[in-house]
C-alpha cells in the first residue's frame, strides 16, 4: 500500500489527498504580501534618496559660483540621480544597478569627510550625515533585494505564482 493511497487522518477535508494538492488549491500564496512590501520599502528608499538630493540643490547652488560651471554641474548631477531614481522605482534592472553604484560612490564619498564637516558647521553636518543613512539604507535595500533568492517563480501552466521549491517540483513531475 503507498501512501499516496491512503486517505488523510488529521484533516476534515477528504477532498485533499496530500500537500502539494493543497498548495495547488490555494489561490494565493502566503508570502506573497511579503515579496510586495519589500519592493515596496526599496521604491521609498529611492524615492527618499531623490527628494533628499533635491532638498540639498539650494545649498549646492549657494555654494557655486554664479558666473562658473558649478552651477551647470549640480543641475546636471541632479538630473542624473532624477533620472535614474525615477528608472530605478519603474523597476528597470540594470539602472536599479547604477543607482546602487551611485549610492555606493557617495556613501564612500561622504563617510570620510563627515568628521571635518562637524568642525566647520553643525547642520550641514547633520543634513549629511542624514544624507549618508538614507543612501547607506538604500544601497543595502538594493544589495539585498538583488542578492535574496526570488521568493516566488511564475507558473506558466497554471496561472499563478509558485514557491520555488514547489515549481522545481512542478517541473521535474511534468518532465516524468
């Protein structure tokens, strides 16, 4: 006798012979509210990173030179980082990848001199150092979110999402 033949004890449903039956009659996944709110919090990551490098124009361009390039600079370093924040949130790959780099490049920039900022003036030290967490969270989101296994794998056949391990199984069932 198999086990597959054998009716279920603890359950009152007779209907569902085994687990992956009943996995296949659920209609939504449980983890997938989860996968959704990760997105979610690095789409605000970025988001809080460009209205940060926004915020921050007024004091750059205070800074510049009216009558140099500086100022051509900022506004078009602040294009850049709009630019490829907005394409990072829309969900594009590769700049999701350059926004990282971006991150990276000025969190490694901004960290050293952080010290001799709060020597020469302490909001703009405190206006950094908020600048350095929030890009330092962003990059991690994103570090994270590329290096974490997908959590579910689109099922073709029937129409939903799948765990990973129970597509792997679906495909070497079908395979036979």
């Amino acid at each position: 006798m198999r086990i597959e033949d054998t009716p279920p004890r603890f359950t009152g449903d007779a209907s569902i012979s085994d687990f992956g039956s009943y996995l296949a009659a659920t209609p939504n996944p449980v983890r997938k509210k989860r996968a959704e709110n990760w997105n979610y919090v690095t789409g605000l990551l970025i988001l809080a990173v460009g209205i940060l490098s926004l915020a921050q124009t007024r004091i750059e361009l205070d800074a510049a030179s009216p009558s140099s390039s500086a100022m051509c600079a900022v506004v078009v370093a602040k294009l850049i980082w709009i630019c490829i924040g907005s394409l990072a949130i829309s969900g594009k790959r590769s700049c999701r990848g350059v926004f990282a780099f971006l991150c990276c490049a000025s969190v490694l920039a901004v960290g050293p001199a952080l010290p001799s900022v709060f020597s020469i003036s302490r909001p703009l030290f405190w206006l950094l150092l908020t600048e350095y967490a929030i890009r330092a969270l962003c990059l991690a989101a994103l570090l994270c979110n590329r290096i974490s296994p997908p959590l579910f794998c689109h099922d073709t056949l029937s129409g939903r999402e799948r765990a990973p391990a129970e597509a792997q199984a679906a495909r070497f069932l079908s395979t036979g």
